[in-house]
C-alpha cells in the first residue's frame, strides 16, 4: 500500500465513523459500567473518595471526546451523507432507549441484547456518559447534515 492509498482510506467517511462510534460508545459504555461498580464498592466500603474524584474528573473527559468526535465528523471528514445520518441513527436509538424509561417496554424484548442495554441505561441513571455521547451525536448528525447538503462552502473546481 503506498502512501496515497493510505491518506484516502483515512479520508474515507464510511469505515472511520463506523469504528469512530464504535470505540466512542463502547469507551462511554466501559466508563459508566466502570463508575457504577466503584459505586457500588463506596457504598459497600464507605470509601467513596475514588468515587468522587471520579465523578468530577469524568465529565471533563467525556466533554472532550465528544469535542474529538465531533472534530472527526465536521472538520477532518470529507461530507457525507452516510456519516451525518450514522451518526443521528446512533444518537437516536441511545436517546430513544433513555426516553423508553418513561413507558411500557415488550416483554419479547427484554431477553435481547436492547432490552439488555436498556436495563444497563436504567442502571447508570441520568448522569450516563453514554446518554450524553447519544445526545451529542444526534447534534453532531445535524449540524453533518446541514454542511452535507451546503454546496454554497464547496471549493472551487481544480482545487
């Protein structure tokens, strides 16, 4: 593979927002799973200062991944279509789990892996890194969609 072969592929929308979101949800997913077990361990131990360092060094943090993410989907990245959508289908269906809560949820579901994400959603409560990179990501779809369809900030032909 030569080095212009390279340089495309990392500019190609489709595969580096696939893998984009899947390393950023399955870090936000660890971080949450990861914090409600050193919860549960503080309120077993009564030592919670871990736990509360990390939950004010935890908010920083996903502030800044979502700021990477949304760096990669509307500067680094060529527009596309496929990644705006991706990204608002994404941010939807975390959102949409959340927003499940509120109702009644298919007893045929709840053996899946949604029904298991949802009671995991439940678990983490409001505060979820997930939840907010799903909030993030239906704001990063839009604003991709918005750029995606203006052609008025093309450059010229020949550049």
């Amino acid at each position: 593979m030569d080095n212009r072969s390279v340089k495309s592929w990392l500019r190609t929308p489709g595969p580096i927002t696939v893998a984009s979101l899947a390393i950023a949800y399955g870090l936000a997913y660890t971080l949450d799973a990861s914090f409600q077990r050193l919860r549960e361990y503080a309120g077993t131990t009564f030592q919670s200062r871990p736990a509360i360092l990390i939950s004010i060094l935890i908010p920083p943090v996903v502030v800044a991944g979502i700021l990477a993410l949304a760096w990669l989907a509307l500067r680094f990245l060529p527009r596309s279509r496929f990644a705006a959508i991706t990204f608002l289908i994404c941010g939807l269906f975390v959102v949409g789990e959340y927003l499940s809560l509120f109702g009644p949820f298919p007893m045929w579901l709840r053996s899946t892996i949604i029904g298991q994400f949802r009671f995991a959603m439940m678990d983490f409560g409001v505060q979820s890194s997930t939840y907010y990179l799903g909030s993030a990501c239906v704001v990063i779809g839009i604003a991709a969609l918005k750029r995606s369809g203006d052609k008025s900030r093309d450059p010229p032909p020949g550049r």
